[in-house]
C-alpha cells in the first residue's frame, strides 16, 4: 500500500508533468526548453550559389555567376602567381619524379 503522500505526488506528477525526485541528473531541464532549430536557420540566408549555378547549366544566356568568395580566391591566386608563389602545375608538385 503506497501512502497517502506517495499518492498524491504520484497524481501531482502525472498533472504537472515533472519526474519523481531521485537526486539522479535526468537532462530534463533541456528536454523542457523550446528547440530552437529553426530559428537558428532561419537567422542564416539560403546561399544563391547552387540556384545560380543550376540556371546557368540550363540556360546559357544567363551570364557567369561568380560568388565574393570565389572572386577573391581568384585575386589572391592571380597576385599568388604574379610573385611565382602559386600553387605548382599539375605533375610539378614537391614529390614528383
């Protein structure tokens, strides 16, 4: 026979939706938190990239699209090559024969 206490904590838990205390960690203080995925997501834009590159497969009219990033790596190779420190052709490298 459960005592009168016991019962209603029992009946309290099932109310309120909380775990009997035990003095064990449970993790339930997150698993309470509302999940934030999508915010998160949704803070970051979808990058135009892969849309732009897609068109230009399909349609050749649409001009080269080249993102900021991909422009200054093309900068920086082209001043890397200018000074003669650009990246070795192809079968030149450090170890080839």
């Amino acid at each position: 026979m459960a005592s009168r206490a016991s019962k209603i904590a029992a009946v309290a838990r099932e109310i309120f939706g909380t775990l009997p205390n035990r003095g064990v960690r449970t993790g339930m203080q997150f698993l309470k938190k509302p999940l934030t995925g999508a915010y998160h997501a949704r803070w970051y834009m979808e990058p135009i990239e892969p849309c732009a590159r897609k068109t230009q497969r399909y349609c050749p009219l649409v001009p080269q699209y080249t993102s900021e990033l991909q422009e200054r790596r093309n900068l920086k190779l082209r001043i890397l090559r200018s000074r003669g420190k650009g990246p070795p052709k192809k079968g030149s490298g450090k170890r080839s024969k």
